[in-house]
C-alpha cells in the first residue's frame, strides 16, 4: 500500500439514517481514486489561472495541452472553461469535445474555443478556424504549434507526457484525498517517497496512477462487521 495514514478509527462507520461510510475509519466519504463530478474535477485541477485567464482574452493566443490518454488533458481544459466562464468582463468561452466517430459536431462561431481532443478535428476546418484567429485551448495527442504559428499564433505548450515532478504528482494525489476528506482530523496521505516510486512505476500516466491507488484503498475499505 503507497497511502499511509495515522486514523484510529474503526473499520467503517455509520452516517445518518442508518447508513454506511466503508471508508470512515480513513476519515473519507469516499474513494478519493474513483470517479468524480465534472465540478470536483475542476476544483482538483492543479491550474494556473490567474496567468491564463488574461492571456486567453487577446486574439491568436493559444494554449495547448499535448499528451496520450491519462494525463489530464480533458480536467485542464473543463477547468480553465469554468474559469473563464465565471470570469468577469471578459469574452465568452466555449468548451466542445471531438467524439472518436461519426462526423464532427459544430464549433461555436464567436468567443474563446476549448477543444478536447483537437487532432479529431479534419485539417480544412482547422485551417477555417485559426484564420479567424480566436484565442483557442486545445487538448491534443498530437502537437499543433506549426499550424497555429504559420495562422500568426503566439502559442504556450503543456507537455502532458513529460512525468511531473514527485513534488507536483503528490500534490495532485493529496488534493484528491483531501477532496473526499469526512470530517476535521488526520488523513491518508501520499509521502514525497511514495509518489516517486508512483512516478518510477507509471511515468506520467495520471489516471493508471490514480487506477493503482484506487484499488489500493479499496483494499481499506470495510463494512458492517469487518468484512473488506
């Protein structure tokens, strides 16, 4: 097991009406490493907003998130369009996702355009819209920087790929546990040590990291009558 934590607490616990927390005993609501709501994705997000929400505002500014599955393309992305949604007197902001089949849907035709999965997007609409020259943030397999500055973009690029240091993958894990925190008191926690052995064993692979934690607490988890 890579989490530690320091509870005393027994195995499980009741919630009001009668119900079960399985991992009460861990001081957690729930599986920090399960699935979550769109809006806990966006509040975990490891973004700096500050820098991005100016910058997007001007014309042919782009950011990028490049990197295979699992890295995080798709929370940057929900998390800067919540942002700039909430954002106050600047342009209106959009957030569209490719499918993997059937024909590409409509792109919006004014404001700042986030696409998810942008190499989906067939090279003749592509080239249409950069030569409208809205600000756009794109999640990517592939990296777009030549078609964006040949259409005259100033472009910043995330290398998703590149594993993050096990100082900024530990904050990412820890956020999560705090995420599903019960009540005031201890926590498991990931140690700097763990999240390089994390980072030995999956490179930059976020959500197989996430994955592997999952079923470790799941390990942890308890019922009724101390049966896991």
């Amino acid at each position: 097991m890579v989490a530690s934590h320091t509870n005393a607490l027994p195995v499980g616990g009741p919630v009001a009406g009668g119900g079960w927390l399985p991992m009460a005993h861990l001081n957690l609501r729930v599986n920090p490493f399960g699935e979550w709501r769109c809006e806990d994705r966006i509040a975990m997000a490891q973004l700096d907003a500050a820098r991005w929400l100016g910058w997007l505002q001007h014309d042919r500014h782009a950011l990028q998130f490049v990197g295979a599955c699992g890295r995080g393309k798709s929370t940057h992305l929900l998390a800067l369009a919540h942002l700039l949604a909430r954002a106050p007197h600047g342009a209106s902001s959009h957030y569209c996702y490719l499918p993997p089949r059937g024909p590409c849907p409509p792109l919006p035709a004014d404001g700042i355009l986030l696409i998810d999965e942008a190499q989906r997007l067939p090279w003749l609409r592509r080239r249409r819209l950069l030569r409208q020259g809205r600000p756009v943030v794109l999640g990517t397999h592939r990296d777009c920087r030549r078609p964006l500055r040949r259409a005259g973009y100033t472009v910043e690029t995330f290398d998703l790929d590149q594993p993050p240091p096990p100082e900024t993958l530990a904050a990412i894990l820890n956020r999560r546990i705090e995420q599903a925190r019960l009540r005031d008191g201890p926590l498991p926690s990931i140690t700097l040590a763990e999240a390089a052995r994390l980072q030995l064993w999956f490179g930059s692979n976020i959500r197989a990291t996430e994955h592997y934690l999952y079923h470790q607490f799941q390990k942890r988890a308890g019922a009724p009558g101390g049966e896991l």
